[in-house]
C-alpha cells in the first residue's frame, strides 16, 4: 500500500469501529489509534502528517458534522481539514474551553 493510501484504507477501518460508538468512546478508541500509529510510524514528521489526514477521512465517513459533545470537539481538533478544526475551536470557545 502507498502511504498515500494509508489515510484512507486506515479511515475506513477506524469508521467501520467507531461508527456504532459514542463519541466519549470514540476519543477513547481514537486515542489508542493514535499510540498505535505512532508506533507503526516512527518518523514524527510523517506521522504528523497521517494522523490528522485519518481523523479527517474517518469523520468523513461517519459524517456527523454538528459538534454535541467535547469528546467529538477533540477528535475534530486533530483532523487534518481546517472546516473541523474551526468548528472544534467554536466549540470549545463556546463551552468554556473543553477542560
């Protein structure tokens, strides 16, 4: 598989496991995605530029757009589309900062 198509073949895994989740066990689950990945990854610079590139496939494919919840503000955060980062950062300023 070209690394390119890693975000995407990886996205439609993680959808297929996140999608029946709440969000709170979404971030969960995305965050041990993340441990994972950085160990398939060694190199920090290009797993900088796969994780966000997943999350923003993956929530592509889940395609729940409204933010509800800081759990989903978090995972929006991290994507590599600037639209859900925006939307991320609305969220939190909106509700006290998400800590």
């Amino acid at each position: 598989m070209k690394s390119g198509q890693l975000p995407k073949e990886l996205a439609r895994i993680w959808a297929r496991q996140l999608k029946p989740m709440a969000w709170e066990k979404r971030v969960l689950l995305i965050n041990d995605f993340h441990e994972n990945l950085q160990e398939m990854i060694p190199d920090f610079e290009e797993f900088c530029d796969v994780f966000p590139a997943i999350v923003m496939e993956t929530l592509n494919l889940i395609s729940e757009d409204e933010i509800t919840c800081d759990a989903q503000a978090h995972i929006f955060a991290n994507s590599a589309d600037q639209g859900h980062r925006l939307v991320a950062g609305a969220w939190f300023r909106s509700h006290g900062g998400g800590h």
